[in-house]
C-alpha cells in the first residue's frame, strides 16, 4: 500500500498571516475546497483500501467550522482516522471554545495538532491555546503542539516559558522554517536552521495524497515537495483511478520513495549542476524543493530516472 493517508487542505483562508506560512495564507485568500467532491475521493480511496488516516488542514480550517465537522463525520462514518490542524484562534472564550471542543470530541477526533510559536502570537494569543489545551485534557483529547522555528525566533523554548505546566503530557513537535510561501519573501537566509550534511535515506512523507482547496492533487503533504513534476492531476477534472495511475507512473516519485533526495542530488547531477544549487539543506523537504524549482535541472533528473528505469526493465542475457 503505497498512499497511508489524505491530506485535506480544507482553505487557504486564514486569520493570521504569518511570516512562515508555506502555503501564503492569509484573510484576504478566499479559496475553499468542494466538501461533497473531497468525501467522493475519500471513499473511492478507502473502498480500494488505500487508506487509513484523514487530516484536515489550512489555511485555517476552522474559519469554516461547521463545514470542517462535517467532513470530519463523514470521514469517521467510512471506518477511517481523522485529525486536523489549527491555530486555535477561537480558543479566546472559554466557554465557546468548550462547546466547540465538544462537538469535535463527539465527531469522533481524539488527538489534533495546534500550530504555536511566535509568530502565531501575533495573532492567536497564548490565552486561546492555554484555554484549548486545558479543555481538551478534561475531554481526553490528545494535543501535539507544532512549533515552527528559525534562528532568531524563541522556537520552543518560547512556547514551554508562556504555556508551562499547560503542555504536560502534550506531544511537543520543533519544524525548522522552509524557504517557501510567505517565507521565501518575508524570511532572511541567515535565519533558516540549516542541518549538518545531507538527509538519509528515502523520502518517508511521499505517502499522503494531498487534495488543495483547487484540487490540484500531489503525493506529498509539505508545499515544499508541491512542484509540476510531482503534479498528479486534479479531482474536479481526473477520475481518482487516473490520479493514481500518474502516482504509479511517475518515475520521480518511484525514486524518491526507493532513493531519496540525496541519491538524485549525488549521483544523479553533475558537478556544474550542483553549483548552480544551494548546497546546504534545511531537511529532505527542503532539498526536494531545491531539486525540482529550477526546470532544467528537473528536466535532467527527469531525463536520468527515465533512462535508469529503462536500463533495469532491460532482460538480461543468460
């Protein structure tokens, strides 16, 4: 089983407008994906026993709640998983916020992600999350706390010093910045958090078949890894059995689900290529996206897997 789960980017609405967005949200992007059209895929996924976790995500999901519990009922009434991501904006009012929490307990959600750092502050006041947190404990709802961090922001060690005992038995998830929507404008270079050498192994997030609020489908959950090459269709004009027959078919994303993204960038460029590339990374995200932005080194990758795929469907003499 090649996909594990579906990413819903439910809008790229969203209150805030944070710096290091990487899908460029913000209160003034109206777009939102057709709920009936989403759960038609989901179902056909499921019934082809392809899946079995849903995430709903944004943008800010929640802007469209009633739309979001919905999708979230749904989804549980097919026997699958489902979670979603916010920011937790309306978590100012204790008493609305219980009742909400309320609903999306009886919906079925036992564990969602809140997005805290500082830039989030700026928008959603630390109030709101301890008001979140708080109420979703009495309820038993598991809570991981996503902080997205750079050099010079206060990353975690921020989020722990305003929230304190608040975040016991929470799941506490550090992300370096990626150099992408908003980011990529508003973000300086010598702020991103860089790792020390290269990422191993073979992509381990190409896994999620993730729908944007256009329909625009890739197999992967992160903007970073959402370039043309890894483009498999859209669900308001492809059926979900094209959609999957260009995932099986493309040879880029066979090998960086057997390879990885270090195995294209050392054996696959030449040095002159590499040159014209950044050479150090943030994470395997990261570099897929350095990889595949620049059309003439994504079309000499491209042109590599192709003749390496052909080479290995070659028989062999005896």
């Amino acid at each position: 089983m090649w996909f594990q789960s579906v990413c819903v980017v439910l809008t790229r609405k969203c209150n805030a407008n944070c710096d290091i967005c990487c899908q460029s949200c913000s209160n003034t992007v109206n777009e939102k994906i057709d709920i009936e059209k989403t759960l038609m895929v989901i179902k056909e996924l499921k019934k082809k026993e392809l899946i079995r976790m849903v995430g709903i995500t944004g943008g800010e999901p929640f802007i469209y709640f009633s739309d979001a519990i919905r999708l979230i009922e749904q989804i549980k009434q097919l026997g699958l998983g489902v979670t979603f991501t916010t920011n937790g904006f309306w978590g100012n009012d204790y008493d609305a916020a219980s009742e909400k929490l309320e609903i999306i307990k009886k919906s079925g959600v036992n564990f969602f992600t809140l997005s805290v750092d500082d830039f989030h502050e700026k928008f959603v006041p630390y109030q709101s999350i301890a008001n979140i947190v708080d109420i979703s404990k009495k309820l038993d709802i598991k809570i991981i706390v996503n902080c997205v961090s750079t050099k010079n922001s206060k990353r975690l060690k921020g989020v722990l010093e305003k929230l304190e005992d608040s975040l016991i038995n929470c799941n506490l998830v550090e992300i370096p910045c990626v150099p992408v929507g908003h980011a990529a404008r508003r973000i300086k270079e010598d702020e991103y958090i860089y790792m020390e050498g290269l990422p191993n192994g073979a992509c381990e997030f190409m896994n999620t078949f993730t729908i944007l609020p256009n329909g625009n489908v890739f197999p992967c959950c992160s903007e970073a890894g959402m370039s043309s090459v890894l483009y498999l269709g859209n669900i308001y004009h492809d059926s979900v059995d094209d959609l999957l027959n260009n995932f099986y078919n493309n040879s880029i994303c066979s090998m960086l689900r057997e390879k990885g993204t270090t195995y294209i960038y050392q054996e696959l460029l030449s040095e002159n290529e590499m040159k014209k590339l950044r050479n150090r990374f943030i994470s395997s995200c990261d570099m897929c996206h350095v990889l595949f932005e620049n059309k003439d080194i994504c079309d000499h990758i491209a042109y590599k897997v192709k003749h390496i795929i052909e080479e290995k469907s070659k028989p062999t003499c005896n």
